[in-house]
C-alpha cells in the first residue's frame, strides 16, 4: 500500500479561487472590497517572503493589501499605535502581525491589541476563547486548513480518533479544538506524553504540528491513517543547500498511511489562502452580510 497524496497546493488554489470570485460578487453587488494589513517588525528573511507572498496573493483576488513595515528597533508603543491606528481603517477588515516579534516587544499584548474582528490570525484571547467554548470565531489559518483537507478527503469526520502531536498555541491546540467540534475523539500528545510512538499509532487521524524534522516513523502510523504534516523545517539538503522537510519521514511513512500531505505542497500553501477566506468572513461580518458557504468555515 502506498499513501494517497493529499494536495493542499490544488485545494488552496481552488479556494483563493473561490475566494476571488466571492470578494467580486462583494464588490459588483454592495461596492465592498475586503482589506488586509500585514505588519511586519524586522528583517527575517523568512517572513519577508511570507509576506510578499501574502501581499500577492490578497491582490491576485482582487482585495486591497497594505504591507507596513517596521525596523527590528522599532519599540511596543510604535508598534501598538499602528495597531490602534489599522483597527480604526474602514478599509481594513484583517490585521496580520507576523510573529516572532523582537524580543523586547510583549507578544501576547500586541496579538490582543488587534480588534478580534478583525483578528485573522485567530490568535487573539477573545477568538481563542469563543473557539474553546464551541461558539463563532476566527479560526487561526494553519489548523483551518488541516481540517479543510482531512474534511475534503475523509467527509464526516465523527467518531474518529485523532491525535494531534504538539500543543502550540498556533497549531496544536486550535487543532485539537476543531477536532472535538467535528466530534472527532481527540488526543494532544507532546514533549511529556510517555511512549509517543505508540500514543500516534492508535489515530485515525495524525496530525504532527512539533517541529521536529522526520520524528514520525513508520512506527508512529496506524495503517491506513490519514496523516497531516504542518512542519516546515529547514535542514541541509543532499547538495549542501537548505532543504525544506515535515515532522514525518515521507519514505518511512508513506507506504503505511492510507492518506498524507507532502511538504511542501501540502498545509503550507492552506495557511495562506484560509488568510484571504478569513479577510473576506470578516468584512462581511463587519457588514452585516452573511459569510458565503463555499468558503468551507
């Protein structure tokens, strides 16, 4: 048995795709466009692509995209007043602070400074916590699109179990959440759980979200299982030049799972375009309009 190889970079061309179609239809019928900030603090080249890339892609669906950039010397109240300044925007209805941030500005009370409405990152207290308590929210982006590809190809996810190897904030525990609400039976097994290996081994469903480059084996897998890789870990590569790689060994377990992502290819390209679906449900929401069910939130 060889895995299935579930392309999350055709199912988020698809939905930028539906997302541009509905952000026109947004436009032609009330004259709305959907905006998004990105703010970027510092020069991680990493991030750097990650936003231009954002910017590119919010564009590309015909919604208004606005980059603001700040030295890495920048301090909290500079960066907070920008903040105050973008939840007061008309024009903005999605604000994108990328983390990490330097280490002298409070992380935690610059992600709670962005209006929660207008929170796409789904990292604000007020977002987590309507999350956790099983009411309306904006979920963060990666785990959205996890569950969007284990939904596309799984269906109801009900009655299954599923374990989610990490417990970040970003990834892990959002992840775990959406589980429960799809009544999946849900685990978080992370750096304390005794015998790992055999606690994966047992899910249905096994997302590995740890950062850790080729941690889950063939070992780790229950044959058949649908595997969700979200790690993205640059390592050498055979030619001396950095590679990317997941938290699973694609070689080891893909002849065991019935389904897996690649990376790349697989969550990363997701992240970006649950991005735009978040931007456009905000500014329907901020205008009393309903959020379009093709967009799968």
């Amino acid at each position: 048995m060889t895995a299935e190889i579930i392309d999350g970079k055709a199912f988020a061309a698809g939905l930028r795709a539906r997302v541009a179609a509905e952000a026109a239809s947004l436009k032609a019928r009330h004259g709305l466009v959907p905006g998004l900030a990105a703010v970027l603090v510092g020069d991680d080249p990493a991030s750097e692509v990650y936003v231009r890339n954002k910017g590119r892609f919010t564009r590309e669906a015909g919604m208004h995209s606005e980059e603001h950039r700040l030295p890495a010397t920048a301090s909290e109240a500079g960066l907070l007043a920008l903040i105050d300044r973008l939840n007061g925007d008309p024009r903005i209805n999605g604000i994108l602070v990328q983390l990490p941030l330097p280490g002298h500005i409070d992380e935690a009370r610059v992600v709670n400074a962005v209006a929660p409405g207008k929170d796409v990152d789904g990292f604000h207290v007020e977002n987590v916590g309507r999350l956790a308590t099983g009411q309306d929210a904006i979920v963060p982006c990666t785990p959205l699109g996890c569950l969007m590809l284990l939904r596309d190809r799984l269906g109801d996810l009900a009655g299954r179990e599923a374990v989610v190897l990490g417990r970040s904030n970003i990834v892990g525990k959002p992840m775990a959440r959406l589980l429960l609400r799809e009544n999946c039976t849900v685990t978080v097994a992370h750096s304390r759980t005794r015998d790992p290996a055999a606690v994966c081994a047992r899910a249905d469903i096994l997302v590995a979200a740890v950062g850790r480059p080729g941690l889950v084996t063939a070992s780790w897998v229950k044959p058949g299982a649908t595997v969700i890789d979200v790690g993205i870990n640059r390592v050498p590569g055979p030619d001396g030049r950095p590679a990317i790689t997941g938290d699973v060994d694609f070689a080891s377990a893909a002849p065991v799972a019935g389904a897996l992502t690649p990376v790349p290819g697989g969550v990363g390209p997701m992240t970006i375009a649950c991005l735009l679906a978040n931007t456009l449900a905000a500014c329907c929401r901020t205008n009393g309009l309903p959020v379009p069910s093709g967009l799968g939130l």
